[in-house]
C-alpha cells in the first residue's frame, strides 16, 4: 500500500513540529506502508523570501525569484529526512526536479505538464521514505520552477495520481474541510465529504484548506484525497467523486463572497445593509463583492441564514 502525505507550513514550523512529523511519518512506515512525503516551506518562509528579494531590488525577475523560492521547500525536506532517519527509518529528500516533476516555463505560476517518478520509485524500492519539495518543478529546458502559492498540494496530488497511490492526505493545523472558515465563524462545521467542483467553489472563494489548482488536478486525475489535520486521529474530509452537494460558504480578502447552495438574490437579501456589488450565481454557486474591511461580518451572516440557521 502507497501513502502520499503532505505537511503544510505550519506543521513543519519549527525544529519541534518537524520531529513530530517525523514521528507520524515513521508511524506510516512502520505499519508497513510505502510512504512518500510531501512538504511545505517552514512557517512564514516563503513570505520571507519575497520580501527579501523586494528588499533587495524592486522587481525580482521571476526565473531568479523561483531559484529563492524553492529554497525554502528544500529546508523542510532535508529537515524532515534527517529526523525520519534519526528514529530508526531509512529516508531521502528530493527536490521537485529530482522527483520527476516536470512543469511549463511560466516562472512563479508553473504548471506541471509531467510527472516522471524514476527516482521516487526506486527509493521506495530500496525500502526508503521519500520527502520531496512541493511547489516546485523543473522545465524541460531545465529551468526551475514554482507552481504558485499554496502549490505543495498540487505537488502531492500530482504525485498521488502518478504513483496511483492508495492514500492521500493534505495535513494541516485545520481537521479539514468546514462550511466556513472556523477562524471567522466559529460554529462552522467540519465536513465529512465534499465533491470536485464543490471544492473547487470554496477554495476559489477564498478557504485557505486546499490550493484550487491541486482541487482542478484531483478532479482531472481522479484522485481521491483526505484534508486532516497533522495531529490526532480525526477522519478529517474526503474530497473526491460521489459526495452529496454541500452548503457552505467562502470568503476572500479583496472582498468577494461566495455561498454554495444560494441563489445571487438569496445572497444579497442575506447581505442587507451591508453594500452588495455584483451579485451573481452560476449553477450552486453564488458570488457578490462587499467591502473588504467587512467580509468576516459578511460570511458570518451568510453562515448563520445559509448554514447554520438555528445555531
Ligand atoms: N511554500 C509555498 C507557499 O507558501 C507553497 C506551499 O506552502 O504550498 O505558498
Ligand atoms: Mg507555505
């Protein structure tokens, strides 16, 4: 049995966060499990690393910036191998290019075109856990690549469908998926499945869960994956082909609200009094404009007519 398990920023944060990983990783292997492993950079570093490079210039060229970028996906992997082969387990860390991911040359917002996982397969062959840099590619001209923010999920869903892996987990400090984003709207409710497309709503929307391009690759590889959080043993959420439509709602910081399973007029109504600009739907799928200093107000509201009613 494959496993593919990605760990967010926040779950490789610092040196005692990677250990813990490593001990739920080594947990995996142990139990007999093929295991590759897919991380993010530590905390804030990918923010850092833009900021440096504006620090040193006003426009970094984007072949340059993606060299920076890459760099911090590499710390968490090599971190992660050394604590994984310190309890007892033999592992190997590889970068995006040495797994076989294989992107188009758009600097900063690559597209992977190919996965050849040669390397992957073999280190599993010789009984090794595989920790390899997500959100990185290299171009068929050799350039190195970024898939854009959030793009370690992408990576691990793009490896899942090329392994044909058994599992795949998104892990992260959040227990999965919610009907709003728990942080802004605290009787938000986990859920127990949600669709392609009804995710692919919410993480446009704005839920920060899921990256929306490694939503569009499942959905086109067919890979069925789980959001759950890196601690305890939770279920978490299954995104994949049969789950019932959701009713839920998202919302992004430049002001954009979406509610699935409402209407544009049920969603202004909802939004009375607040200033509502280009209410539209398009299936399921509802989305209006409100001013960006509102939007938690706005999705609480929505929340509590939509969701949650009687909560
Ligand atoms: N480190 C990158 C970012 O912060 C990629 C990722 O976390 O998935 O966007
Ligand atoms: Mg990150």
């Amino acid at each position: 049995m494959l496993v593919v398990q990605k760990y967010g920023g926040s779950s490789v944060g610092d040196a005692e966060r990677l250990r813990r990983v490593a001990r739920r990783v080594v947990a995996t292997a142990r139990a007999g499990r093929r295991v590759v492993v897919v991380v993010s950079a530590m905390g804030r570093t990918t923010d850092e690393l833009h900021a440096l490079a504006r620090a040193v210039v006003t426009q970094p060229p984007r072949r340059e910036l993606d060299m920076l970028l890459t760099a911090g996906e590499r710390i968490s992997m090599a971190l992660l191998s050394m604590a994984v082969q310190e309890l007892g387990v033999a592992a190997i860390s590889l970068t995006g290019s040495q797994s076989g991911i294989i992107t188009d040359e758009n600097h900063t917002e690559a597209t992977i075109v190919d996965v050849r996982p040669r390397r992957i397969l073999e280190s599993l062959d010789a009984g090794r856990v595989v920790i390899v840099a997500g959100y990185q590619g290299v171009s068929r001209t050799l350039e190195v690549t970024t898939l854009g923010r959030g793009g370690s999920d992408t990576t691990a869903i793009a490896l899942a469908a090329a392994l044909r892996a058994d599992l795949c987990e998104i892990c992260s400090d959040v227990d999965g998926v919610y009907t709003a984003d728990p942080r802004v709207v605290p009787d938000a409710r986990r859920l127990e499945a949600i669709g392609y497309d009804d995710m692919l709503a919410l993480a446009r929307g704005g839920a920060r869960v899921l990256a929306a391009s490694a939503v569009e690759t499942a959905a086109r590889g067919g890979v069925a994956f789980y959001a759950r959080a890196t601690e305890g043993e939770g279920e978490g959420t299954r995104v994949g082909a049969g789950a019932p439509p959701v009713v839920a709602v998202a919302a992004r910081c430049d002001g954009a609200v979406t509610v699935l399973g409402a209407d544009a007029a049920a969603l202004a109504a909802a939004l009375g009094g607040v200033d509502v600009r280009d209410a539209t739907s398009d299936g399921r799928v509802a989305t209006a404009f409100v001013d960006p200093t509102r939007v938690d107000e706005a999705q609480r509201r929505l929340h509590r007519r939509f969701v949650a009613p009687n909560g």
